[in-house]
C-alpha cells in the first residue's frame, strides 16, 4: 500500500470523536491543540475528557452516535472497541467523503494516526504501512537525534515515579520522557499534559488514576495495588503525575508502598507549577532586595480546618513568598485568614490558571480583593496563588 503523507490544518475545523475511554483521552489532547473544533459523542467521559468539556475546549454528546454526526466533520476519529458500532461510523464518514481515523481497525480505517514526535515547530511522523511497533521505534530513534543522540534505552525494572511537569508536554525531563517511551504500564493523573500520552507505545497498558470509582483514600490504595501487582508481573510502571512527584502529588505513599512489596522505584523530579506558573507568568518566587524566601503550602482544606497543617498565624508573620497550591476554592477564607494574621490588606497577590499551557490566563490584585476578582473572572482549578510584593516585581 503507497500512503500519501498530509499535515492537517485543522485549526476552527470540526472533527468529531466517536468514543470517551482511554483511547480518545490519548488522541484529544492532540486535536486540542492542532486548533480544531471537536466533538465527542459517546455515553460517558473519563474524567480527563471530562475536564476538557468542562474548560469548554470540547463538546460532549452523550449518547450513542448517530450517522447524522458525521455532516459538517474534517475528520472522523473513531475510538471504540466495538467492531460492529466501529464501522457504522466508518460507513457513515464514507458516505461523507470524511477522512476516518479507527482505533480497533486500522484496514478498515481510511487515515492513520502515525507516530509522532514534536519538537519546537519541528513535528515528525511515522508510518510503515500497518507496522505500528516499527514506526514507534523510527519515530524514537529521529526523537533521540534531535535531542542530540541521547544513549540507547537500558533495560529497567520496577516503578518509576515521573514528574510530568505543570502541563507543557516539552517541560517534562528528558529522563522522564526516556521512561515514559519504555514503559509497559503507564499511570497517569489527570493533570499530566495530554500530548504525552500519544507518544506511548501501542502496547502499553494505560490506567487514567482519575477514573478509579473510589474515595480518595481508597483511589491511592487501588494506585498503589495496580503500581506493585503490574511491578511484581515483571511489567515496567511510569507513574506520571503533574509537577513533581513530591508536591502535594501523594508520591511519598507510592513510593513506601512499593518498598514494603519489595519493588524497587526510582523518582524522576518535576517541574512543579508552584514555581512554574508564577515564573511564567512574570512573577519570580523570589528577587534580590524583595523576597528572600517563599513558603509553598497547600489550600485544599481552609484554614479553620482541623485537618489543615498550616500553621496561617506564622504565614503571617512572614515577610516572603507565599504560594498557595489547590486553594482557589478556600481563596476566600484563606485570604481573610493571612489579613486577620497580620498581612496587609493591600498585599499583591496573583492567581495564574493552567500554568504553561494554551490555556494559561493570570489575573493581579490584592489580598483584600483577590477572592472578589476571581469569582468575577471566572478563574477555575488549577490555579496557583502567589502572594507577595514579587507579584509587582516584572
């Protein structure tokens, strides 16, 4: 079979996914940021899909599809499992001279998503006429050369805990990318940036932790159960999480779960946004003659909470930095709090969303007003509040 290579503009243009599981929470982030105008019908959503028609990047039918779907779409995206339902869609995109992507059929699919790998404006992809696990690895082998002939893969084993940054797929390290390449088990939180997911291996298993049906406490017994029993099967396991393992990211309890099972786990730092998003935003954490210290604390309990293990009386005192993390919901109190303690009403404070992505917005303002001024823009999670006089710094 001779393919014709094409590089899409799909920016503004409709494309329709037919499907709301792990394969379509892999292809989105993709679409989402090649512009186009999407729509996903289908019954239910991962939550990660979920998060996007909530930020309103997608919309969501939800119900079985329909032929009528396909009228008006670019591209047809099928990723379902049912073979049946599969080529309903396909029929249907035939009908409407509509190229159509299948994930369960790539005979019956009349376009292929090829392996790809991006770097900077430079995007390549790769296909070998059905041979995914060739195509990934000519597609890793051109990564490596553009990223200046990184050294061949090693064998590894156990569970790797991978900070995947604060949500441009580019700011993950390049040992974390090297592991995620290699993995046979990849956990993911929804916060880790989508396009990452696309460069997996076609093999590898892909478990979405946001979608585990339990409480919290139970959701991190069940993660730390899939990391040692895919572990101990002889599988590797990258837990991808956002920003760093370690920040308010529970890696601490994987990383004891693991030892006491006796499976060995190597920790791959992060970028984490508590520093990420101020900077770039224009806010450095700290700056000669302004902040010679800042003071990350998390907010997903407020401050009059006896769980909370803040201490706000000595936050303060503080003449520094404060970043608050998972705290846009408690901005109210927590400003009140941080006032009452001592802070000036008049403090800067800023709050930065979705930090690193095409999506970042940032607003200014003060410690007396900022809970006021968020509601008003429509700030949603996550957001990162710095509070400071860095915050007029730049």
């Amino acid at each position: 079979m001779s393919l014709y290579p094409l590089a899409l503009k799909l920016t503004g243009r409709r494309v329709l996914v037919v499907g709301g599981g792990a394969v379509a929470t892999r292809r989105v982030p993709a679409l989402i940021a090649a512009g186009a105008r999407i729509d996903i019908v289908a019954p239910e959503l991962t939550p990660a899909l979920r998060g996007h028609v909530d930020a309103g990047r997608v919309t969501w039918q939800a119900r079985r599809f329909e032929p009528a779907d396909v009228q008006g779409a670019w591209l047809v995206q099928v990723a379902i499992d049912d073979p049946a339902a599969a080529a309903e869609v396909s029929a249907a995109a035939e009908e409407h001279n509509t190229f159509c992507v299948r994930a369960d059929d790539r005979d019956a699919a009349t376009a292929w998503t090829p392996a790809v790998t991006r770097h900077g404006q430079v995007t390549v992809a790769v296909t070998d006429g059905g041979g995914r696990r060739r195509a990934m690895a000519v597609r890793d082998l051109v990564a490596h050369a553009l990223q200046s002939e990184l050294p061949t893969l090693p064998e590894y084993k156990g569970v790797a805990l991978v900070g995947a940054g604060p949500g441009d797929p580019e700011l993950i390290t390049v040992k974390g990318r090297r592991l995620l390449a290699a993995a046979d088990v990849v956990v993911a939180d929804r916060l880790v940036p989508g396009l990452l997911l696309g460069d997996l291996r076609p093999d590898a298993e892909f478990v979405d932790a946001a979608k585990i049906p339990y409480g919290p406490a139970k959701a991190q017994e069940e993660i730390n159960r899939i990391l040692v029993e895919r572990a101990l099967a002889g599988k590797f396991v990258v837990r991808l999480k956002g920003g760093d393992p370690y920040v308010f990211g529970r890696g601490g309890e994987e990383a004891l779960a693991c030892a006491a099972a006796g499976v060995p786990v190597l920790v791959v730092p992060g970028v984490t946004s508590s520093i990420a998003a101020p900077a770039l935003a224009g806010i450095p954490v700290t700056h000669r003659g302004v902040a010679h210290e800042f003071t990350v604390v998390s907010g997903h309990v407020p401050p009059d909470s006896e769980q909370s293990l803040v201490d706000w009386a000595a936050l303060g005192r503080l003449r520094g930095t404060i970043v608050v993390m998972m705290g846009l919901r408690n901005l109210p109190a927590i400003a009140a709090r941080l006032i009452e303690e001592g802070r000036p009403a008049a403090t800067p404070v800023a709050v930065v969303q979705e930090g690193s992505t095409a999506h970042q917005r940032s607003l200014r303002s003060t410690l007396a007003a900022v809970a006021e001024d968020v509601a008003a823009a429509g700030l949603r999670p996550p957001a990162t509040v710095v509070i400071g006089d860095v915050v007029g710094v730049l």
